[in-house]
C-alpha cells in the first residue's frame, strides 16, 4: 500500500503548487486502532500524515457541499477529495443534485480492495488494548495486550463491501491503482437476501427490533453524503411531522422517511451503518432500496452524469403492478 | 479501629448474593446487565443478573436520571386542566448499583444544574433524592479513557455514596457519605477491613492509573480557550458531521428540548435530549442563528465543558470516560482536540 | 417543591392588533386562580413563558407594568409555531405562563438617575413597562428626567400609538417618536434612532439608558452613546435568544457562560463586552 500511498501524496503536492485546489480531503490515521480519520489538507501541510490503508472507511463526500459553500463568492476554487468507487458515485450524486458542480471537484478516484470492518475483527479480540497491528497482503496481524491473532482480510470486509461491484470509480480526475480488486466476486449479499425471502410480519418484526436501539443521534443521517437537507424533515416544526421522542413509532417514522428519500439515490456505501453508534443493521433496509431500484429501473446512482434518476423520469416500460384501482 | 479504617468494610465475594439481596429486600436496584443496546443500567431482580466484569456502560449512567424522554407534566388538552405528570411512587427506594467514578462524578455536575442551582429541577431532584450510588472503582481502564487528565480517576468518590473495589476473592467497600453509611449498617455479611486489605486496594489502584495512557494536560486550556476568536477554531472542527453522538452518550450533557405532544386527546409536555451539535438548537424564529456554522456548535460544546463549566462551578465538565471517542463516526478524538488547542500558537 | 415547569393558567382578557402589518398583537391575560395572581411579583424587563397547551411555550417580555395589578399584557410578534398559535387566539381563551423570569432592568439602582429609555420597532415591550412604572406617582419622584426615543420602520410599525400620544402630552417625561420612512401626514420625527438620539443628546451625565431594538439599531445606538459620552457601565440591553426552560437548565441561550434566561435577558454593556460577541 505504502507506493500508493506516496503516488496520492506526489499528486496532492501537485495540485497544490499547480494551484488547481486549495484544500484536499483524504485520510490520516486515526487515535482509535484499526481507525482512520478524514484529513483535511492545506497547501502548506507536510503530508505525511495522509494515509490509504484497508481502514479508510468514511465517505468523505459527504463533506463536499460545505467546504465547497464556504468556498463561494471567492474565485473558483476546487477541492481535492479522494474517492474510492461508492465515495465517487456520492460525489457524482450531489453534482447531479445540484450540490456542487464538476468544475468546484477534482477527484483522485482509487480502487478500492474492499474495508475492513473493524468491529469485526475487534469483537474477535476480548482486550481492547491492541498494541501493534501489521498487514501482508492477505493479512491483517494484531498484537495485543494477552496476544496476537491473524485476521483474513477477505473475511472482514464491511458487508458493502462484500458485494461491491463498483469498487473502481467511474467518474474521477486521476485514477490510482490498477483497476482490479480483491473482493469483487459479485454475490448476492447473504445477509440481505436472507431477510428479503422472510415473510413480511417477520421483516417487520426484524426492522422494529434493529429500531429499538436507535437513539435518534442522527449519525446516520449526517454521514451521508445524500443527506443535505438544510432543515431535515425529522426537526421541522413548520410543519412538525412527528415528534422527537425515542419512542418506536417517531423512531420508525423517521428511518422510513430518511429510508425512503434514498430510493434511487442510495450508493450502498455503508457510512450509515458504520457511523451508527448503536449497531443498528441499517443496511438490511437501504441495500433491499438498492436491489429494488435495480430491478425496477435498471439503474445504478452515481455511475454517469447522464442517466436520469429513475424517481424523477418517467418510462413507458416502467413496471407499474403497484398501482392498483381504488376498490 | 483505627480512624483511617472506620469507614471501609470487607464483603467476602461467596456472601457477595446474600449482600446483594439483602439490598433487594429494601431497593430497587439498577446495575450493569446486557441489553439490545449494550452493556447498561438495568432494573436487576436477582444478583445472578448482574455483570460485574463490564468496562464501562454503553450508555452513561445519566439516563436513569436524565432520561432520552420525560414526561413533564400532562395536560388535557380540550379543558386546559394541567396536571403534574402521574408518579407511581414507589415505597421502595433506589440503589445505583456498579455505575464506575466517571459516572458518579458527572452526576454531581448534573446536581450542580439541576438540584443545587435554583430554581430546583423537581423531576431531577426527586430520582436523585431516593437514590443511593454505590461505585466500582476501576480495575483495568480502557485505552480510550482519561479520566486522569480532567480531575476524575480510576477511584474517584465524588458523586458516590458508596464506592467498591473488587480485590482478590473479596470486595472492600467504603462508605463516602451519610446515606452509604446508613445503607450498610446491620448489614451482617460485611466485616472489619484490616490494613492489608487497604495496602491492597492502593496497589491495585496504582496499577490501574498507571492503564491510563492519556496525556493531556488540561489545566493551560482554560486560558487557551478564554480567546473566542481563536484560529484554531477554524480547523478543529472540519471533519465534524454534526451527529448528536457525542453529546448523547456524554455523562455531563444535559441540554434539552421541551415539546408539547397530544395523542388522542391526552397532552404530555415533555423534555427531550438535545445536542448544542444540532443547527436548529440556537435557530431563532426569526431565522438568526447565533451559531450559523460547525464552527460555532463545535466551539460552544468545547468552552461549555472547559470554560464556562469553570467559571460557573470550577469544574470541568469532562469526566475523560471517553464515550464521544470510542462512539464518533469520524474519530474526532476529543484528546486530540485538546492537544491541537494546547499547541496552536 | 415548586414545580418551576408547571404553568400557571391565565385567560385572555383582551387582544389588541399593533401595527398596520398585522404581526404584532398584545394579549391581555389575567390569572385564574388568585393565588397564582398574588404569587405573580416582577419588575420591568423580565419575561415569561407563555404556553398555549398542546402547541409549546415561546418567552415573551411582559409589556404591563408591575403597577397595572389586574392583568399582564404580552406583545407578541407572529414568528415561530407557537405565536403563529398565539396569534390566532381569541378572547376567553386559556393561555400558560411560567414566570416571572429572568432579571430586571436595573431600576432599583436607578435612583436619583435620569433615565434615557431608547427602543426600537417592537422591541418596546419591556421598555413600555419600565415607562409605565416610572410614570407611577410613587416612582415618578425617585428618578429624574425621563426621556423615551422610540421608533420604527413606518408609522403603522409602531406599537403602543395611543399611549405614545398621551405620553407626547405629559410633563413628567419627554418623548421623541421618529420613523425611518414618514407617510401621510406624519409630523413627528423622521429618521433612524441612533440619528435622533444625536440630535436629541440626552446628557450622559448621571444618565441610565436602557436600549432595546433589532440588532442594527442597537449596533448604531451603542456607537451614538458612546459618542455622547455614555460609559458601557451607564447603557444596559435586553437580549434574546433561543430559549426552553427559561430557568437556566436546557442549555442552549447561553452567551459565553452567562444563561440569557437566567442571567439576562438585561446585561450592561459592560458586562456584554466581557462576553463572545455570539448572539
């Protein structure tokens, strides 16, 4: 990973001194172990705190829109981000949305060789005091307080990124990397699938128990990089639509609503369900989204700026069954 | 006995369920047991649900006195006749049992809000009144703790009516305030402590403060952060998303929202979390927002824990439990924030 | 205990409409229960929380002043969800209210001062209360000159016009009523605030102000007086800010660690200079 990681910073250098941007979001790594953080670049900085390791998991395009905004009135400025495959389908998303526009963005695309879910490796360590963790290409090694254990990276990915099939971006400046990737062996995931051939009381039943945890922290909804509303339906109070308790059906109300206005723009990245504090398997629910749309509209968000999104066209072959005469 | 042991006695871990129940007889207990939403407080009905081998609580402790949502008062909403929320009052009493130092410190800064500062908090007060807190002292803290730095520690008693500390086969447990003492008289499991079994206490408390890894020093930030319009500001907060994590699962954060709610035609005024991370928290009516930015929310919960904490009440309202690191989705280590404070020029 | 959360319950008594825009209406509330209205004790410059059960509470100054004993009047601009409420109450109607909160002007320390009173737009509410219980016969005698600047957008903006008239005739106060914009047969002052109290320039000497207005007024006023020689110990301001519980408690009006409900909204410039400047 090191050559990559330098070919990333030789090309921030670059874009600095050639002033094509003024700020650059990338990584550094984090306090946390198996942890990254996003890092925020200035020109000056010496770079050598910038990571890309297999524990870069933000989608750090959720930070576009206000940097970019902050940007405004000035000359035109450009924001150096880099984007794994799902980061860079978010990022074509807002440009589609009117967010940003191309010309405020320069991506560094990266192929992404998948995440690593580091709650799954750490609920397979008892002590949370780990010591030194090292990496070969199949490996993750960490040594800790009463021990040492290798984990695969191949069985640890996050659950997006089991099935990616996006994990080279589509739209970028630069591309870093050569365009294959180690877990792009597209199955369906296990876990979706399972929940999906449930019957419908216990799909219902699974969603109101994965909601019972949720503490309406609103993590999910602000690591999102779709989610920009200035005022979210879930606080307005002009109109108030439910009400701010933790009680279940507020809680449901906002998942559904928050759910639902992803349809046709989810990108199946997982930062919801990585930024939730409480573990709540968000992505039982957006990833059954995803495949919906798939079938319904054969499309795939934030692959090209051209594809409308399917919620805002109409087609002649849409399949329409779900209208029903009123009985 | 010697002055110094007057307060400690020994509980034998084989007599700790006969302990354990003899309390249940007289309180309500809530202590440490598994849940869907992680290791928290809850209503324990027999010893053998308790789990004592826990770090710390998922959640802070402050729930159970600050809950996510509480009912104020109720109200109908067609007549207009209000009426203090219904109470089951309960004979019982309730016993805190097992919240760890940091907890049981940041209480005592939720009794600097909300029942030493008038006028009252009645809801507040109330829960606080019949509660005791017994504390376990740290054994083993987690690498995200540092409690050291901000004036708390791996034994802090602050806050505590009781405090325990698992030794070898046997608890010691001091008494710290009236109502601990009153709790444990008559109670016939407990023995003398000797002072070995003290000399034992301090070697294992030693051991545990030296598990503390954190090295900020707080004492140069007040000063730091007395100049509001510092550059630093303009960076610390970058990579905040604005999520209510940090505030939520904080101990000390007691900010809220008080909303009306009406369902078929019963009306309940209730107090709800909320965070000084959420825009709308300062948004006026008239469209002002004092704290447009993350900026501004990000400054204020930093200078409300380590600045005006201290000029109200010369305390930090940061006990170092470390929950808003361990919970951030992006790693915003609040450490580190500290660091870059203390070393910005 | 007391419950400060606990409103007490007033009945509408009357609604007077203010400006030519509709949006600024004053409630006449009286208390229900007698010993709500004997425990009701305030001085000019407090607020309350008014709630209308169901919809919230919203903190409003209290416009009457401590010696008009049979009601409380709230000048309430539509705004938020429940003054848009609010404004579509009727007489008769049953309205909350927790108070009296919040700390007073300093009228107590007033004594043997002129006293300068400058508002702005609707802003005048507290200061109306302060007018009004300064022109009590009682208190009239413990201060000196009084002198009220008072202005507004347009003439249809002002609030409080009868009373404005009436005050324009008495001897015990002086009163200069400006707009920034005169319409129809306008005859009094024309012009912003800050520009009248230059021409007026009331002494700084022994001289109290007491300032209340949307933020651009206050902004030049602060500048005017100083110009007067007024020193930040001698001007003092009502400030608002978001607010729920009013008691110091929610956490969320704070400006610097002074709590606006709590420790305001009244502050001296002075004080405020020793805070953020973020409200």
């Amino acid at each position: 990973m090191k050559s990559i990681e330098s070919e990333i910073k030789d090309l921030i250098k670059k874009l600095f001194s050639e002033k094509k941007i003024e700020v650059f979001i990338g990584y550094e790594n984090g306090t946390l172990p198996l942890r990254t953080t996003p890092y925020f670049v200035s020109p000056n900085d010496d770079l050598d705190k910038l990571a890309w390791n297999r524990f870069c998991s933000n989608n750090l395009a959720v930070y576009l829109p206000r940097v970019v905004a902050k940007k405004k009135g000035g000359n035109s400025c450009k924001v150096g981000i880099l984007c794994k495959g799902c980061d860079s389908r978010s990022v074509v998303g807002l440009i589609k949305e009117k967010q940003l526009s191309r010309n405020d963005v320069f991506i560094i695309g990266i192929v992404c060789p998948g995440i690593i879910d580091t709650k799954k490796i750490l609920s397979e360590i008892k002590s949370s005091d780990i010591e030194h963790i090292d990496e070969d290409d199949e490996n993750i090694m960490v040594k800790f307080k009463d021990g040492k254990k290798n984990f695969r990276k191949k069985d640890h990915l996050y659950e997006c990124c089991i099935n990616c099939e996006f994990t080279t971006p589509f739209v970028y400046d630069t591309l870093i990397g050569d365009g294959k990737s180690s877990s792009n062996t597209i199955t369906s995931s296990q876990k979706v699938a399972e929940f999906s051939a449930k019957s419908r009381q216990e799909r219902w039943q699974i969603f109101e128990q994965e909601l019972t945890k949720c503490i309406r922290c609103y993590a999910c909804r602000n690591a999102c990089p779709n989610c920009y509303c200035k005022e979210c339906f879930a606080e307005q109070t002009k109109p108030k639509w439910f009400s701010v308790t933790n009680d279940l059906s507020d809680i449901i109300f906002y998942h559904i609503g928050r759910i639902f206005h992803q349809a046709g723009r989810c990108v199946d990245c997982g930062a919801c369900v990585r930024a939730c504090p409480m573990d709540v398997d968000l992505r039982l629910f957006t990833r059954m989204l995803v495949d919906e749309v798939k079938e319904r509209f054969g499309y795939d968000p934030g692959l090209n700026f051209e594809e409308a999104p399917p919620l805002t066209t109409f087609a002649s072959d849409d399949k329409q069954e779900f209208i029903t005469e009123p009985s | 006995m010697k002055k110094e042991l007057e307060n400690y006695s020994i509980l034998n871990k084989e007599d700790f369920n006969k302990f354990f129940n003899t309390l249940l007889g007289k309180y309500n207990i809530f202590g440490p047991s598994k849940s869907d939403k992680g290791d928290k407080l809850n209503k324990i009905n027999s010893a053998d649900d308790l789990m004592l081998d826990y770090k710390n609580f998922k959640m802070s402790a402050k729930e159970f006195f600050f809950p996510q949502c509480e009912t104020l008062l109720a109200f109908d909403p067609s007549t207009g006749i209000v009426k203090n929320r219904s109470e089951d009052v309960d004979a019982k009493n309730d016993i805190i049992f097992g919240i760890r130092p940091c907890d049981a410190l940041a209480l005592s800064f939720f009794d600097r809000v909300f029942k030493d500062g008038a006028p009252q908090d009645p809801y507040y007060t109330e829960k606080r009144h019949r509660s005791t807190i017994i504390s376990l002292a740290c054994l083993e803290p987690e690498p995200t703790c540092f409690c050291n730095a901000v004036g708390c520690d791996v034994d802090s008693e602050t806050g505590a009516d009781i405090i325990l500390t698992q030794l070898n086969s046997r608890y010691l447990i001091k008494s710290v305030t009236e109502k601990g003492i009153e709790i444990l008289k008559h109670l016939k499991t407990l023995i003398p402590a000797t002072e070995d079994d003290i000399k034992e206490k301090d070697e294992l408390m030693a051991k545990a403060k030296s598990g503390l890894k954190s090295n900020v020093e707080v004492k140069a930030l007040k000063k730091k952060l007395d100049d509001f319009d510092a550059s630093f500001w303009q960076t610390v907060h970058q990579k905040c998303l604005g999520c209510g994590v940090c505030t939520y699962f904080c101990p000390t954060c007691h900010c809220f929202d008080m909303t009306d709610e009406v369902c078929n035609n019963t009306g309940r005024r209730i107090r709800t979390w909320d965070s000084c991370m959420f825009p709308l928290f300062t948004l006026h009516a008239s469209g002002h927002n004092p704290r447009p930015s993350y900026k501004e929310r990000m400054r204020q919960r930093i200078l409300h824990k380590f600045n005006y904490a201290q000029e109200n009440y010369n305390e930090i309202f940061c006990v170092g439990c470390g929950r808003c690191i361990i919970n951030c989705p992006v790693n915003l280590d609040i450490r580190k924030v500290i660091q870059e404070i203390l070393e910005a020029k | 205990m007391k419950n400060p959360y606990l409103p007490m319950l007033t009945k509408i008594e009357d609604i007077v409409i203010e400006n030519e825009a509709r949006d600024i209406k004053t409630f006449k509330l009286s208390f229900i229960k007698k010993e709500d209205k004997e425990n009701f004790t305030f001085l000019p410059g407090q607020f309350a929380e008014l709630s209308i059960l169901g919809v919230g509470e919203s903190p409003i100054g209290i416009a009457s002043s401590p010696t008009e004993k049979d009601y409380l009047l709230f000048t309430v601009k539509r705004a938020g969800v429940v003054t848009t409420r609010l404004h579509r109450s009727e007489i008769g109607e049953t309205i909350g209210i927790r108070g009296p909160l919040g700390n007073t002007y300093p009228l107590p320390d007033m004594d043997g001062k002129n006293v300068l009173i400058i508002g702005g737009g609707f802003a005048f509410t507290t200061l109306r209360s302060t007018v009004k219980y300064i022109l009590e016969k009682k208190n009239r005698e413990k201060y000196k000159n009084l002198t009220v600047i008072y202005g507004a957008r347009t003439p249809g903006e002002l609030i409080y016009k009868n009373e404005l008239w009436e005050w324009e005739k008495l001897k015990e106060l002086k009163t200069y009523i400006t707009v920034d914009k005169a319409n129809g047969d306008w005859q009094r002052h024309v012009g912003v605030v800050p520009a009248i109290l230059k021409q007026v320039a009331p002494t700084a000497d022994n001289t109290i102000a007491l300032v209340c207005g949307p933020p651009i007024m206050i902004k030049y006023t602060l500048l005017a007086l100083n110009e007067l020689g007024f020193k930040p110990e001698q001007f003092f301001l009502s400030l608002e800010m978001r607010m729920k519980c009013g008691i110091g408690k929610c956490g969320r009006c704070n400006i610097g660690h002074k709590y606006v409900c709590k420790d305001g909204p009244v502050f001296s410039f002075a004080e405020l200079q020793k805070l953020p400047p973020e409200y």
